[in-house]
C-alpha cells in the first residue's frame, strides 16, 4: 500500500480531476467513501444534485475564514492531497474497507487526529478498484494550521500497520533517503510522447551516472549539457557563489513551451548540489601528466578497491561503509558504460537499481571511500576492454553488492536491502551471460595432466582446508588454465594461490575454484611490469592523450526510450 502526499493551491481544481473521467477516461463511478462529515459532505458522485463548486466550498470553509482573518490573502498550499493505491495483486477492498484507510491516513498524518472536533475537512474519493485520493484543506476550525511535519512518512508508517491488518502485500519500510516518485501528471505525460520513463527518471539516471564518471561540478554541468540537457545553476544573492541547480530533459516543457525544471535534491537527495561537493570538486581539475602504463592497470585498481570495499563493511563503521556503498554505485555506472557487449544492459540495470542502495539515513563518509571512487572514475577513460579481468571485476561487484544488501538487512534498511537484491539479480545476469563462454573456452585450454597434478599438489598445500571442494568444482579445469597463465606471467602457482585465498574467505562459496579462477586473473602480469619499469628508466615518461570526460560520456543518446 503505497501512500503519495502533495500539496497545492486548488481545491476546486482537484475536486474536478477526481470527480471527472480521467485523462484517458479512466476513473469509474467516482464517490465519497469517507469524509470529515459525510452528511455535511456534497457527493458529485453520488447526489446529481451536488455540484464540484458546492464540495469546493464546504472543503473552503476553514480556508476562507482563515483568509478574510488575513485580508483577502489565502494561505499558501492549502490543498492536501495523498493518493493510497494497494499492490498489484492484492484482494479487492470494499468501501468500507477504504474508509477504515482514509481514516487511518488522516489521523496519522495530523490532517484529523481521532476526536479531534477542530481538525481539518476532508474527502476521500474512489474512482477504481486499487486506490482513494484522499483530499484536505489544512487550515483548522480553530484558525490553526496542522502539525502534518514527515506527513509522507507517518502515511507510509500507518500503511505497513495496514497491510499487516488487512492481509495485503508488505511494502518495505523508508528511511525518508528515496528519491520523490513520478507524478501521476509526468507518467501520463510521458505516456502520451510515447516514453518509457519520465522525464524526472530519466534525469535522474543521466545525473547519476554523469556524477560518477567526472572530478569536478563543473565537469559535471558541463557533460549534462553536453548530452542536451539544460542546466540552470542557482546562484547566491549575497555571496555570487553557485548554491543549487535544476536540470530540463530535452523537449520536456509546460503548457507555455518553457523548460519543466527538476531541482538536483528533487531528482534524489544525493544528487543535491551540497551532497554533489562533498565527493566531487567545485574547481575544475587540471590534467595531471601520467606515465603510460598498462592500459588494464584501471581495471585491477577497480577490482583491488571492490575487494577492499568488501571488508570495510564488516569492520563496524557505518559512516565509513555507508561512504563506500555510494562509491560502490559510481563504480557500477562506470562498468556498465566501459563494458559494451550483450550482457551490458543488465549491468545498467544493476546501476540503476543500486541507486536505492547506495543511501540511506547514515550520513557517508566520502573522504574513505577516494581509492574506489577514484578508481572507478578511471574505468570512464579506460581504452580496452580486457576480456577476462572485466569479467572479474563484474565477479567481484556481484559479492560486494550481495555484502551490500546483507549490511543494510543487518540495520533495518528494508528498501535499501532489497534494492541491492534487485542489484544481485542484474549482476548474476551479467555474469552468466559473460562468464559461462569464458569459462568453457578455459576449460578447453587445460593443460596436460601432468601440469595439472602439480597444480593439484599446489592447491593441497597452499588451501588444504578448502582443497577438495576446488578440486571437485566443476571449474577446476578452467583453473589449471589460468594457473598456467599465471605462472607464464612470472607468479609462482602456490603462493599466488595462498595470496589470493587469503583475500576473502572461501567457506560460503559455492564454486571456491570459480571464485580463485577470477582472483587469479586479476593479478597483474609480473613480467610485462619490470619490462615496463625497465624501459622507464631510460624513456621520458609521456602523458597520455587524456580523453575529456564531455567525449567519454557523450556515448550515453539522450533517449528515453530504453526501460522503466
């Protein structure tokens, strides 16, 4: 059950909207199943004789008193408004049944506490079978405005007790850290361009992403508009100095052919302008010149920084993880746009999934998270896509991203901890789809038996604890592989072996000699190394062409059209 609290101006407005056919003639039988009155309360819906005008007024009665006391000046969103609608799927509630919930919601949300004969009018109106829309003027008999602070979230706490009651689905508890849902109005509109998402989603993934990639705000502005969005900073009276900003999708406007503007904390609460500063530079960053390494090196780095990410969550400091688990999404962002291939699109889902996750009511401590954020960002800019080694990395966010939701279940965090699931889905998605060609093709590649039985000897006695389990894995063969691979790079089998193991602890895994196989191949190639350092020592070091990050993401079409 899944309340929806809004204000306005207008109650007459709002009456014909709820009353009327609908914007694709959809409502039926609209009517009055509950009301602060209901013989005081006229019913369009029910009495032919009862017009919107009449209900607008009595709903008034409260709001024009107040404004006559204020000399004609009507007092500012006086109009509340939640929608309650039931879940797919869930049973059929009677009138009645709706009532009891409009009651609920009212009282909880302070618009009518129980017994409470000065509270405000309201109305709840059905027009379908899943959900009311209850409306309220909040001024009070008494003249008084109501106590309706963290109205949204007191709806959305009544609701859980709800459903709990009435059998219905169970809805996961918030945090007040979710981003603002979609209005009715932007999904009919988007409906009606033939969009797939809405303008405030779409922005929403397009800000995400672009923060994830880029070192600077003004980076940051600058991508946006590059991808054809607009972007209006908000600039300090006093100080000149940049405060906010609001982002327009392309081709979305109003009535007056203006740009519909979406504030950056409307989007989500970290995309803030203030929240944006705290992981991203306000000065632009200066290209720093860089020796030419191996191109795959960003790539380790990334894979070496989830690891870590992995064990940071076990060690107790929430502000620290909770730093980590938003670095974590920019690193997820930035995989998905440097791995092109058919397994792509679930690694973009998993990002935009991950979104819910990478908050929560724990304020982050960013400054502990710079390896990974950093290394991610390089991913943005790396020029080759290395096989093998992105699948590690896709290994390896796929168990950070299942810690992640193990953490959040741990601390109540139920939208987070089940978005991070949804996270997990994407991920073993993606996995599979790049992981299971790879593996055969290894598999193939086996070595002789006698390589075979050294590596064996080398398992038994680098991980006796765990040596039969990666032995009788049915990845073993493709392990004696990358073994061999290893071994040709300059690493001595059995203490790579220990090394790796060592990183994380094989007990819970299902295929340990899968999860060696992906460690393994992220080690660096020992002996490409000292050549490289080797040459250095007689070569100027040179800089990179640096590609800017406007290039980098101008690859992302400014599309809706993609998924929900």
């Amino acid at each position: 059950m899944v309340p929806d609290v809004s204000t306005g101006s207008d109650t007459r407005g709002l009456i014909v909207y709820l009353f009327g056919p609908g914007r694709r003639d959809e409502h039926t039988d609209p009517h009055i199943v509950a009301a602060w009155d209901m013989a005081g309360a006229p019913d369009p819906g029910r009495d032919p004789t009862a017009t919107y005008t009449q209900l607008a007024k009595r709903l008034d009665h409260h709001v024009d008193l107040r404004t006559r006391e204020l000399g004609g000046k009507k007092p500012p969103k006086h109009v509340w408004h939640c929608p309650v609608r039931i879940a797919p799927g869930d049973r059929y509630l009677t009138d009645a049944e709706w009532a009891e919930v409009a009651r609920r919601v009212v009282a909880a949300t302070g618009i009518a506490p129980e017994d409470d004969d000065e509270a405000c009018r309201w109305i709840a109106v059905r027009h379908a079978d899943d959900h009311i829309h209850i409306l309220a003027t909040t001024v009070r008999a008494d003249g008084r405005r109501p106590r309706t602070n963290r109205d949204g979230w007191r709806a959305q706490k009544e609701c859980r007790k709800i459903e709990a009651e009435f059998g219905l689905r169970r809805l996961k508890s918030g945090d007040l850290t979710a981003p603002r849902t979609p209005t009715g109005a932007e999904r009919a509109k988007a409906d009606r361009q033939g969009q797939e998402v809405t303008a405030r989603e779409w922005l929403r993934e397009q800000a995400y992403a672009v923060a994830a990639a880029v070192h600077s705000v003004d980076d940051y502005f600058t991508v946006l508009s590059s991808l054809g969005i607009q972007v209006k900073p908000r600039i300090g009276p006093e100080t000149g100095e940049v405060t906010g900003y609001s982002l327009a999708a392309p081709g979305d406007t109003n009535a007056q052919g203006g740009p519909v503007w979406y504030g950056g904390s409307s989007l989500a609460p970290d995309l803030s302008y203030n929240r944006l500063t705290e992981r991203l530079t306000t000065q632009e960053v200066a290209d720093r010149p860089q020796q030419v390494v191996d191109p795959t090196d960003s790539w380790r780095r990334t894979e070496s920084a989830v690891h870590v990410a992995g064990t940071v969550l076990d060690a107790g400091d929430d502000a620290v993880a909770q730093g980590h688990l938003e670095a974590f999404g920019d690193t997820l962002h930035n995989l998905a746009r440097a791995t092109p291939g058919p397994h792509q699109a679930e690694l973009q889902a998993a990002a935009q999934a991950f979104n819910r996750a990478r908050r929560s009511a724990i304020r982050a401590d960013h400054q502990a998270a710079t390896d990974l954020r950093q290394a991610a960002k390089e991913l943005t800019y790396a020029s080759s896509i290395p096989g093998g080694l992105a699948i590690a990395l896709v290994f390896a966010a796929l168990h950070l991203a299942r810690a992640a939701a193990h953490w959040h279940a741990q601390r109540g965090h139920e939208q987070q901890a089940a978005a991070a699931e949804q996270a997990v889905r994407h991920l073993q998605a993606s996995y599979r789809q790049a992981a299971e060609p790879v593996l055969a093709d290894l598999t193939r590649r086996a070595p002789r038996p006698a390589t075979t039985r050294r590596f064996e000897a080398d398992v038994r006695t680098a991980i006796p604890d765990h040596a039969d389990r990666i032995l009788t894995d049915p990845a073993w063969p493709a392990l004696t592989t990358t073994l061999a691979r290893a071994e040709t790079a300059g690493h001595r089998p059995r203490h790579l072996l220990a090394e790796v193991a060592a990183r994380r602890e094989l007990d819970t895994a299902e295929r340990p000699a899968e999860v060696l196989n992906w460690r393994i191949m992220a080690q660096p190639n020992r002996r490409a190394q000292a050549a490289r350092a080797s040459s250095t020592r007689h070569t100027a070091p040179t800089a990179p062409v640096s590609q800017p990050a406007t290039a980098a993401m101008s690859e992302r079409p400014a599309d809706r059209r993609r998924s929900r």
